[in-house]
C-alpha cells in the first residue's frame, strides 16, 4: 500500500498520478501529489516504479500501515534505501541493471 510521497525529493512531474490505476493521488497545493484515497490503493506498485526521482514508497501491505510504523518514515526509509526499492529492484533508472535477466543467475539457459 502507497505510504510516502517524499516532498523533498519529488519534482511534481505527475507520474504516480498518471499510471495510478485507482486514482489514488491528487495533485497537491504545491504541485507535489497527495495520498488522498489510501485504501484504494492496489499495491500494485506502479506509481513507485515510475517515479524518476524515487519519491515514493509502496508497503508490502494489504492495508495502511500504522501512524508510528518506519514504512511511514521518510528519513529511515531513504537510510535503509527502501524509497524507490521496487524500481532498482527492476532495474530502472541510470546506470541500473535489468533485475529481471540478473535474478535467475548466470546458470540459466538463454
């Protein structure tokens, strides 16, 4: 479930709001996009995934994590390199990796 918009990092470019498939993001008051219908939020981890800057973090929840959880701390969650995690898994972004053809190891046949 979507849990951080980091205002510090996010340049208002309105990715997360385009690839939304539930419409969970509204464009804030200073152009930043706002959470504002958490619990439609399908995990689907999209808006993180297409975030340039690594602006968002999506929970591995099924529902909202608590007001006093880390999943809803900016500074622990940039510290443990948690903002922006599914899209470097994935192997997005500048000089990335594809996680998809690195994960099975190089044992794999082509």
């Amino acid at each position: 479930m979507i849990e951080v918009v980091d205002p510090h990092r996010c340049i208002g470019c309105d990715r997360c709001i385009e690839v939304c498939p539930t419409r969970v993001f509204d464009r804030g008051a200073e152009g930043i996009p706002v959470i504002t219908r958490q619990d439609d939020c399908q995990t689907c981890f999209q808006c993180e995934a297409y975030c340039p800057v690594d602006a968002l973090f999506v929970a591995p929840l099924a529902t909202p994590a608590p007001a006093d959880s880390r999943f809803r701390d900016v500074a622990w969650l940039a510290d443990d390199g948690l903002l922006g995690g599914y899209r470097r898994e994935l192997g997005w972004g500048r000089g990335r990796r594809l996680g998809a053809r690195t994960a099975v190891g190089p044992d794999y046949p082509d």
